[in-house]
C-alpha cells in the first residue's frame, strides 16, 4: 500500500481494480460468444479490456520520473474504456449479453474514470 507519497503499486489505483475486474467479467462472458465472433467481436473485447489495465500499469511505472507521461497513458486507457462502451453495445444488439450485463457493464466502464493523477 502507499506510504504517503501515494500509491505504492497500480493495484492500489481503485481505476485499476474496477477496470482488471470488469475485463475478467469480460473475457470470462465473451467465451460463450458465437464461434463465428470468437476471432472478431469477443477478441476485440477482451484485447480492448484488457488494454486499459495494460495502459494504467504502463503509465504507472513511468508516475515518479514524469507525471506527464503518466498521464498521457491515462487519456489512452480512457481511450480504450470509451472503445469498450461501443463494442458492449454491439454485444448487446447482437444478443450476445443481456440488458442486465450491458447496464452494468456500460456503468463500469461510465464510472469508473475519476483521473487518479498525482
């Protein structure tokens, strides 16, 4: 955990724990998806999900040489969230995740983002 001078690990951002959590509610729910989308639509997903945490770890480890490259690696994880909120509504229109999923889905990726900027 952090020692005062704020977080110690990307872990520690609640950004990071809402966005790994839902990419595993992701990935997990695009398995079942159609064959035919398994190498597209469910692929994309997963890919763009997991980017998020990908960019907000990235960002993280550059933090104490350069705010300013941590943030830039922030605006791309925000990039890829507003990315997921397109492809979860394919998944809804499609019939590949229910309302239920989609709505939750949808306000995770809605609020998920207060900037964790030092």
């Amino acid at each position: 955990m952090s020692d005062g001078r704020g977080p110690a690990a990307v872990e520690d951002l609640e950004v990071f724990r809402r966005a790994y959590r839902i990419s595993l509610a992701v990935h997990r729910a695009s398995l079942d998806f159609p064959a035919l989308e398994q190498r597209a639509l469910a692929d994309q997903i997963r890919r763009a999900s997991k980017s998020i945490c990908a960019n907000l770890a990235e960002g993280f480890a550059k933090w104490h040489r350069s705010a300013s490259e941590f943030r830039r690696y922030v605006v791309m994880a925000l990039g890829s969230s507003d990315e997921m909120r397109i492809w979860i509504r394919y998944c809804l229109d499609l019939g590949y995740v229910d309302e239920a999923t989609w709505a939750e889905w949808s306000g995770e990726y809605n609020a998920s983002w207060s900037p964790p900027f030092p």
